[in-house]
C-alpha cells in the first residue's frame, strides 16, 4: 500500500508535505502503532498521544544536529518511525529487533538509552552545556512527559536550566496522566492550567506576532516579552517554571498540529530557556485506549475483534496478581497493613487492591525515592507498610532504602516486581542488581517464593519481622504449585528433591527450573538433589555445609547478576565456613552483558538459567566428577548427610 509513512524515510521526508498531508500521516503513525503493539504488545496509549508533537518537532527541527532527548521514552514509537525505521517497526520489542525505548545502536537520533523518568531535562542541560564548551551550535530540546515532571531529577534538572543563558526547550507532554493517574499537588496546579482559556490567547497573539515577523530569532524575543503579559493575565505570575528562570508558555493543544508548527518556529532559536506546556490526550485517536489508557499504557498482545478488543490471557495467573490476592487476604487480619507504589498501580497489583482496599493504598507517583521515605514514616508511626516497587525503579531509592529504613531499623516490606529478566522492556527495565544492593545493608531479610503458595507464606513471614526485608518476583505466571508449602522460618532452606550426585541451590522461581532440570537428569542416571533456598540473607549455614561437604558438584541458580547475587552470597559463607568449592558453580546473568529485549524464555535460555542450562551445567559437572573418580578415587565418595530443612 503506498502510504505517506511508507515514503518517509528521514524527518527530512516531513518537510515538502502539507498540513493535510501532515495529519493524513498522524493518522497513518497511529494506526501503525496499534497493527504492531497488537501483535507484539508494547506502550499504546503514549504513544498515540504524541503524534502531532512529534511530527512538529521534527518538522521544525533537524535532529542529525539539534538534540532531542527523550524522557522515560516509552513514548518514542512515533519518533521511530520517522527516523527510518518503519520497515523494521514489526520487529519491536521483539528479539534481534527494534526496542520498545530509544537506543543509541539503532540510529543517530536517539541520544540515550533511556527507559526510567525525570531524566531528559537534567541530561540535556548537560549536552547544552557540552555544545556550548565545544563551540556547536545545537538547539537543544528536552521531552518530558507521562508524569515525569512530578519526578525529584526532573526538579533538578529544571533548576540547573534556568541558569542558562541559550537556547532551551523544554516540552512537557501533559496529558493528565503517568502510567495511571498522575499523583499529588503538583499534578492539581497544571490541571488548574489546562481548565484556563490560556491556549486561546495564546493562539491569537502568537498568530498575529508571525503575520509581522519577517525574520525569526533574537528579533522574537520582543515578541515573547509582550506575551508574557498575556499569558500571567491568565495564569497567577508566580507559577513555579518562571520562578525558576523559564518564559512559560501554555498550555496549547498538542493535537493542533497547524499550531504547534507555527509555536515551535517562533520559539526555536530564542536565546533562554522557555518551557512549552502543552495538553495531549493519552490514547488519541484509538477509543479503547483513550478510554481506559491505564490499561492501554503497556497491553499484552491484543486483537480487535469487530467492536471488542480482546486481550491476550495465559492460563495462570501471573505474580503481579498473586501479590495483590496475597495482600488483601492478610490486610483482612490485619489493620496495621498498607501498600505504597510509584506510579504503578496497575503493574505492581496495587490497582487491583485499590478496588476493595482503596484506603489502604497510596500511589507516590514518580517519585521511588519518596515513596520509601513515606513507607518510612509509616513504620515508624506503627504501621506495617509495603512498599510494592519495580527492581529496576528501587534502584532509584537506594539512599533512602538505607538512611531512612535499614539504619532506623524499620520493619517496612519491599515487594519487588520485575526482578530479574522482564522481556520485551530490556536492558533498561531489568532487575539484575536487587539481591546485591540489598544484601549489604544490616539486618535486611531477602526471601524469594518458588510458587504462589511460597508467596502468600513469604508475605505473613515479613510481618513477623522488626526489621526491614525484601521479597522478589518476576514478570511471568505464577507456576503450578509443587507440594505443601511449610511456613518461612528465618534463614532456612526447604529440599525438593533429593540425589546424591549433585545438588542444585535454587533461589525464587529458578526452583521450578531446577526440578525441570532434576526430573530430565534422572531419565540420564544423573540424581541430583534440588533446594529451594528460600533466602538470600540470611543463608542457611547447614544447607550450605550439606551441599559442599560431600565433595560433589553444587549448582547455584538465580535470575540476577552473578554480581553480588545469591550465588556470590553462598561462595563468601562457604569461604567463612571454611568450605571446599572446587566444586561450585554459580549460574546467573552475566556481569558484563546488557540481555536485549524479546521473549523472557528466551533471555532466560540465553542466560542458561532455564531448565536446559541447568540440566547441561550440571551434566557437565557429573560427568567430570565421574572422570576424575575412576581416575583417582577419593577417600570418600558419600555426599554429607542431609541438614534438619523444611
């Protein structure tokens, strides 16, 4: 089909079309993103909101050599495809293909590989300031949206810019929304904005100002000094972007393309930093999605069957789900119990708790590092709060993680989603790194449930303790639960599946792994023993002692770095325990591997951390271990005697 998106090959493309042309494209961009997000999954909602925006930027712009930096950038879909990849675009978030975030190695207009918010302002400051060290003269513009101005960085960052004396951009992307709703003062004060008949008056004024400049440039700024009287007519003078050293303008419609054109022309080469507030409609275009953009922020495959839009289901329910049933079982009995998020309601399963518990959640917003600071304050007022973050988003919180919860020994509740490979997201979204910022801090407890059942008995474990501790999950279903599930007792490890020729010390989800690995070993005449470990700290000493005394192979397994992770932390006890481990081998992510996104079984395989990686590593280990017995027996070949374990 010849199509105007089929043509463009570079935003250079954009610049003979017309307006008509120009939302004829916009029509073409969106419903490409819902063909391709329907089949792969991905970011729907944002990103048909931006479509004008985008189109209008790189319109205006030329980004070979002005600077566009993208925050969160989950919304760059439309960015994309401008930028010459549209004949790839079926490949998103797929393996070998194009990622669902903007990534340095697929072309010279993306500047950063980004995926986390509040960024874009402080990075670009930085590159203004590069260009201006290094005689460059590059526009320089800074997108923000979704919710990310509410984030602490995005302050700071906006701090730092209004001392510039240069050209600055800033664009914020309000479209009512984050990921959910946006959260907290901030958000009211711009819904008061876009509720004024600024955008009017704005549009009138910036028309009759282009009718009467010839020449645009440091001739505006003139221009935009009488504006400005305009615009705090409307709007109370002491809004917060000027105080901080920005010209503010808005809020426009950001689905006004012919607009937006002219106001980004006018503005472009004005020589301080100005922030363009403009107004967008998440889900644009796509009724399910406008509709209901929480749930069309990030879909799994859908199809669009005649009026209904079927979403794609598993059989079981996934960890994210178990989580919030866990929570409302145990907030039943217990009043003390409150659950806090980031701006992941629906991701985190506290959307799901909010239907029935709704006074017993908070959502922060973009803010991690406040979110723990808040859950902070609640432990120590005698509540028991939960503080259910991302792996890849606590990392944000580390500092208060330690100086507001560990050294006050708090008894606050990490419920850690995401950990480990997330899939489609990739390098920017995985949770590789918990265990071992985690694990450092005194007196942290780290649990990791096998099953549902292990969840549920992880999360009434936590509440007993009077210090701080962490349960991780991943991304996935929750798997068929393996057998009865004991209660958690502090640092004991639980044995699934006895063998004497190896043993296998599998934390979380690995278990299931390994008793695939187990049970395909057998049929081999190799008997390996399978631990569900339970805890990363503390470990349990005789579990380890058992598994290493014997002289026999031991395999660790975790979905997270070898780094610092559950392996590292069962060499460093062994070490202590003065341990032989000749014989251990640490199975995990790689240190120095960035795992790009596709399939979770897939970056799982790739690992070697599925169930055929552990069954070839342990294989391997036997086999040697036989060679070398019938080479030189050793003194003694009985594997040590199993420890008192659940």
């Amino acid at each position: 089909m010849n199509t105007i998106l089929s043509r463009i090959r570079s935003p250079l493309d954009l610049r003979p079309l017309s307006l008509e042309q120009l939302h004829q494209l916009a029509a073409e961009i969106r419903q490409r993103c819902i063909d391709v997000v329907g089949r792969n999954g991905g970011h729907l909602a944002s990103n048909l909101g931006v479509a004008e925006l985008t189109l209008a930027l790189h319109r205006v712009f030329d980004f070979r050599t002005d600077r566009l930096l993208w925050d969160v950038g989950h919304q760059a879909y439309v960015h994309k495809l401008l930028t010459g990849r549209n004949e790839r675009f079926d490949t998103l978030r797929c393996a070998g293909g194009i990622s669902g975030f903007p990534s340095r190695h697929e072309s010279e207009y993306d500047l950063f590989d980004v995926g986390h918010a509040g960024t874009s302002i402080a990075t670009a400051v930085g590159m203004a300031r590069g260009d201006e060290a290094l005689g460059r003269d590059a526009r320089v513009v800074a997108l923000i949206g979704d919710a990310s101005i509410v984030n602490g960085v995005a302050f700071e960052g906006l701090n730092q810019a209004g001392t510039l004396k240069r050209q600055f951009l800033v664009v914020l992307n309000d479209n009512s929304m984050g990921i959910a709703r946006t959260q907290g003062a901030f958000a009211s004060n711009l819904a008061k904005f876009r509720m004024s008949h600024l955008y009017e008056e704005v549009k009138h004024q910036v028309k009759a100002a282009l009718e009467s400049v010839p020449v645009v440039g440091q001739g505006v700024l003139g221009m935009l000094d009488h504006l400005k009287e305009g615009i705090k007519a409307t709007v109370s003078p002491h809004q917060i972007f000027e105080q901080m050293g920005f010209q503010y303008m808005g809020p426009v419609d950001g689905h006004d393309l012919k607009h937006l054109i002219e106001l980004l022309e006018l503005i472009k080469d004005v020589k301080h930093p100005i922030l363009l507030h403009v107004h967008t409609e998440k889900g644009r275009g796509c009724d399910f999605a406008s509709d209901d953009p929480c749930a069309f922020h990030s879909p799994s495959k859908f199809k669009i069957e005649g009026d209904q839009v079927v979403l794609q289901k598993t059989e079981r329910k996934s960890w994210t789900t178990a989580f919030a049933d866990a929570f409302a079982r145990l907030a039943a009995d217990d009043p003390r119990l409150f659950v806090l998020t980031a701006a992941m309601p629906d991701g985190t399963g506290v959307a799901k708790v909010r239907k029935t518990l709704a006074e017993r959640c908070l959502d922060c917003g973009i803010a991690e590092s406040c979110t723990v600071d808040i859950a902070a304050g609640m432990a120590r007022s005698g509540l028991r709060p939960i503080a259910a973050i991302y792996s890849t988003f606590l990392q944000r919180a580390f500092d208060q993680v330690f100086q507001e919860v560990v050294l006050q020994q708090l008894p606050v509740i990490f419920c850690i989603d995401r950990a480990g490979l997330v899939g489609g997201d990739g390098a920017v979204h995985h949770g590789y790194l918990d265990i071992t910022y985690l694990r450092g801090f005194q007196n942290m407890v780290l649990l990791a449930p096998a099953d549902e059942a292990e969840l549920n008995e992880a999360l009434r474990f936590a509440l007993t303790l009077e210090t701080p501790s962490a349960i991780r999950y991943p991304r996935d279903q929750v798997p068929v639960p393996y057998d009865a599930c004991p209660p958690f007792e502090l640092g004991r490890a639980r044995v699934m599946r006895d063998g004497p020729d190896a043993t296998i010390l599998a934390y979380g989800t690995q278990v299931g792994f390994a008793l695939e690995a187990a049970a395909a070993l057998a049929d081999e005449d190799i008997y390996a023993r399978v631990v569900n470990a339970r805890f990363a700290k503390p470990l349990d000493e005789a579990m380890i002692t058992a598994a290493l005394a014997g002289g026999r192979p031991v395999v660790t397994v975790e979905d997270h770095s070898l780094a610092g992770g559950f392996g590292a932390a069962v060499l460093e006890k062994a070490n202590e325990l003065g341990l032989a481990t000749q014989q251990l081998l640490r199975l995990g992510l790689a240190e120095n591997t960035f795992y790009k996104h596709g399939a979770r079984g897939g970056q799982l395989a790739e690992a070697g951390i599925d169930a055929a990686g552990i069954a070839a590593a342990v294989r391997r280990l036997v086999l040697a271990s036989r060679a070398s017995v019938l080479l030189s027996p050793p003194a003694s070949t009985t594997i040590g005697p199993l420890p008192q374990v659940i």
